[in-house]
C-alpha cells in the first residue's frame, strides 16, 4: 500500500535556526497537509496545500511557517526561526478528493 | 474551542470483549468523521469513517455509530485484541474534500490478555 514518508524522523536545532522538514506524499494524491502534535496534546492542523497554493491555514500557521511543493515529489514544511515551543511532532498528510487521509510516521523536532 | 471532544483519556478492556470508545462535537457543520488509529512515535493510521447521511459503518471488527442529534459518535471494535491497544483519535471535518481535520484528544486503550 502507498505510503506518505517523512524526513528526518527526528531533529535537534537550537532556538531561532530555521528548520525543513521533508515530505513525500502519495504520488496521486491532490492535497497535501501538515499537523503537529506537542508531547500530551491534540493533532492539531497547521496547512492545507492544493493547487500549488495553500488552501487553509490555522492561526498556529504564522509568518514563521512556510510550505513549498518544489518538485512533483517532494513536500516541505519550513520554520525560519524556531521556538522552544515549536517542540513537537510534526505529520505530513496526504489525501484525494473524498477519501481517507494519509499521514506519515512523523518527525519529532526538539528545538533548545 | 473544543470542537472534538473524547472525555474519556484512557480505556481498559478484556480481550475477547467489546471497546466503546466514544466523541462528541460541537461543531454542527462537520459531515464526515473519521477514527485513527496512533502507535507511540508513528503517525495516525486510518482505521473508518462515516459520512453525516449514515448513522453506522462497519468494518469487520469495527463498527462507527453517529448520532447527528446528539452530536455524538462512537467505535466499536468486538472481540478487542491485545494488537489494539493503542491511542484512538476521532476527528471531523466539512466536506472532506481537502479541508483540515479537527481531532479529538484521543483514548488510550488498553486490551488485557
């Protein structure tokens, strides 16, 4: 079965360097999406991305967040100047019209 | 704004027997509501769904229930296995045409030999 895989699994930056993190969604896939989940809280959304465009954001996805589709593969989410609490899991998702979400395993940033 | 709400954070059951892990929403323009399935470190595997026009779906062990009156859904899954303990996260959304997911807190359940 298709599969959205994720890079890094995990990463360590210091306090105001900009991270990237790397997604592959599932090649057919039409929208593609990023979620966090800090350590003991809710999955909570951060960016739809349809059309080459963002399509919704939630008020966590701020100036310092931004997404790209540089390729036809690739899917990155990135954070210019990372904060302490930009500490969480982070997953990629991807989906088609009218069906199932797909999430990838995930990547666990630690920001000192 | 706890638009998805699961009260209960952690279940245990018998093997063999039936989990009822329940949600409830607020919001009353969610349509379709689905429920994953969590591992520590992975991400959320898809388990089922339910579109607001049904009030149950059924896959094998597990059966979804929505109450669109009561703003209410709940997963069966009969018989448990111990395989199942996991976190269990509901979560809805408009349309389900692209548009984001408002999860619940999750229950954790766990399935005793």
């Amino acid at each position: 079965e298709p599969e959205v895989t994720q890079t890094p699994s995990h990463q360590v930056t210091q306090m105001g360097q900009e991270v990237i993190l790397r997604c592959v969604p599932i090649s057919n896939h039409l929208y593609f999406y990023w979620y966090r989940q800090i350590l003991g809280q809710k999955v909570e959304f951060l960016v739809s991305f349809y059309n080459n465009e963002i399509s919704e954001k939630s008020e966590i996805f701020d100036d310092q967040f931004s997404v790209e589709r540089p390729d036809g593969s690739n899917f990155t989410l990135k954070i210019r100047s990372t904060k302490l609490e930009d500490s969480a899991m982070y997953f990629c998702a991807s989906s088609l019209p009218g069906q199932r979400y797909v999430f990838g395993p995930g990547t666990r940033l630690l920001v000192l | 704004d706890q638009q998805v709400k699961q009260n209960s954070p952690s279940l245990s059951v018998q093997e063999g027997r039936i989990s009822i892990l329940n949600c409830d929403y607020t919001n009353s323009m969610f349509d379709y509501f689905l429920w994953y399935k969590k591992y520590p470190a992975e991400g959320p595997t898809f388990l089922i769904s339910i579109s607001s026009i049904k009030d149950k779906n059924e896959d094998g062990r597990f059966t979804v229930f929505l109450n669109k009156s009561a703003k209410h859904l709940s997963l069966h899954i009969v018989p448990s296995q111990p395989g199942d303990s996991a976190v269990y996260f509901c979560a809805a959304t408009r349309n389900n045409a692209g548009n984001m997911l408002t999860f619940g807190g999750g229950t954790r359940l766990m399935v005793k030999p």
